[in-house]
C-alpha cells in the first residue's frame, strides 16, 4: 500500500508505520538511549513531563518482565523485539516550591506525545516501533515496581525491521501499512459535526 496524504506533509509522516515482525537482534548501543532522548524533548502542558520509561533489551530479565505483561497475541511477536519500553505517565504533579500534590489531567495526553517521538526517532534511526495496548497492566505494575500514582499507557516493541514471513500465517497480510481516515472525518471547523 502507498500512502497518501490529501495535503503536503513531509514524507516520513506517512513511511513510518508499526511493523510486528523483528529480527531479534539486539540494539546497537546507545540507539535505545537516542529514541528515549527524543521522547524527552516532546511538548508538555505546564512543562510538568510526566512522562516515564521502564525498558528491557533482548535476553535480559527486564526484557522478560516485560514481555510476561502483554497478552499471549502480543507475545507472540514481541518475543522478536531488540527492546521493550514501557511507557507510563504520573498522574499528578507538584509545582516547584509547594507541597501541594495536584492531579494532572494531561498525564495521558503528554505521555503519548513522547510516545509519538520514540516512534518517530526510531523511523528515523532506521529502527521499527509498535506500541501495543494489548497488555496486563496489573501484572505490569507488579513486575515493575510501578507505584499506584503512575499509569501503565503502552509498551512499545522496538528492533529491526524482519521478513514477514517470519510471522505467523494469519499475521503475514496484515503485516504492511495501513491507512487512515480521510481529514474530513477527523477534523471540521467551528463545530464538532462527524
């Protein structure tokens, strides 16, 4: 499939997409810690950054952790990943100089900006990334140590790009780029109308 935009964009907004087939090999280093820098630098109602990251590479007990809270489907590729990340966001924030602890509405939203700049460093760096919702968030909190203030949002399988047919057979046709809806059923002027 080629993707289309209906108005100019630049290009690397309609070539990245989330593969689910990965070689297994293992990240070179510092390729992590450059996608992780990106998401850092993502924007910020309040510049409060609630942001959070829990990852494991390939072969490690984290990477183990990790892969132990997606669901069995998940699983099944995932195993595949050079890397695993959690993304997390902290549901409540502290200004500077207070004691006051305050909930923070855009937790979610903010988290997913930075989730959004991984993807995209990683596309950029020649790396494939796709985050998942298919996960236990239970069982993730509980392997992790994440504390009852932060949300468990995604994880994100991160590696090189493998050969579909490395997939299992239901999942080979569904492994290529997919589209999206036209703009004119996701934005309108003046008034919510869709």
């Amino acid at each position: 499939m080629s993707r289309q935009a209906e108005h100019p964009i630049a290009e690397f907004f309609t070539s990245r997409w989330s593969p689910r087939s990965y070689t297994g090999q293992p990240l070179a280093a510092g390729a992590l810690e450059s996608l992780l820098e990106a998401a850092r630098w993502a924007p910020s109602a309040s510049n409060l950054q609630p942001w959070r990251f829990v990852y494991g590479h390939t072969g490690t007990p984290a990477f183990a952790a990790i892969l132990g809270g997606l669901v069995p489907f998940n699983q099944g590729w995932a195993a595949k990943a050079s890397a695993l990340v959690v993304v997390l966001s902290r549901k409540t924030s502290q200004a500077p100089g207070s004691d006051e602890v305050k909930a923070n509405p855009w937790h979610s939203f903010d988290a997913g900006a930075a989730c959004f700049s991984l993807s995209l460093q990683a596309h950029l760096s020649g790396l494939a990334a796709h985050a998942m919702g298919g996960f236990d968030g239970a069982a993730l909190r509980a392997a992790l140590g994440v504390p009852d203030d932060v949300q468990v949002e995604a994880v994100v399988a991160v590696g090189t790009q493998g050969d579909k047919a490395a997939l299992p057979e239901g999942l080979q046709a569904r492994e290529q780029p997919n589209d999206r809806l036209p703009l004119s059923a996701i934005a309108a002027e003046g008034q919510y109308r869709f």
